[in-house]
C-alpha cells in the first residue's frame, strides 16, 4: 500500500493542488516501510492525479481536494480521504491504519471563499 501526502514544511498542507512536495509513505504488513518525498509536476486540471497514480500511490491523504480531481482518482482506483488534520506524513498514515484518525471538512471547496484560492 502506498500513500500520497501533498506537503508544506514537513505536515500536510491544505493546498492540495499548490503543493510543492509530496510524501510517498509505503506500507506493509500495516506498518511503514519507506517514505520519499517528491517535487510534483507543475499544476494543471488532471496532472497530479494521474502523477501520483503512475508513482503506485493507492491512498492520497488530503486537507481538502476539489470534485474534478477526486472524479479522476476514482476513476484511478485510488481512494481519497479529505479533511485529514495538519500532522506529519507518518503520524497520518498510522491514524490512518490504526483507525483513529479524525477528519474534518473537506478544505478545498473551490468557492471564493475556499482557502485553497488564496
């Protein structure tokens, strides 16, 4: 299992789409493996899930991610959890594995007032 964390300064950032660096976390046996982290192709509507899909990536933890581009991973097979707080790429995918990670809203809404537009 491969996971995808787009990055700002070590811990998730909101901005899924402006990132500048992801962290790729693999998982076996339910426990982490390795972690890279990778600059990402410059944005543009569908690069980033079609880049991450060709990386493996099976799971993208997102603060928040806009409708289009969680079409396209679905259509990739690749699940998408939005609304994952601000902690490190390892913290997450443990709450992730573990079950105990609490999501809020997705952030990205891709309304004026979305943060993911400033």
């Amino acid at each position: 299992m491969k996971f995808a964390i787009p990055m700002a300064m070590g811990k998730l950032t909101a901005h899924f789409g402006h990132c500048r660096e992801f962290c790729f976390v693999t998982v076996e046996n339910n426990e982490i493996t390795g972690t890279e982290v990778l600059e990402p192709p410059a944005h543009e509507p569908g690069v980033l899930p079609k880049w991450l899909h060709d990386h493996g990536i099976n799971i993208v933890l997102a603060g928040g991610m806009g409708p289009k581009a969680q079409e396209l991973f679905a259509e990739a097979g690749v699940k998408v959890v939005t609304g994952a707080p601000t902690e490190s790429p390892e913290v997450l995918v443990k709450q992730y594995l573990d079950q105990s990670m609490v999501t809020g809203e997705n952030v990205c809404g891709h309304d004026p007032e979305s943060p993911c537009n400033h």
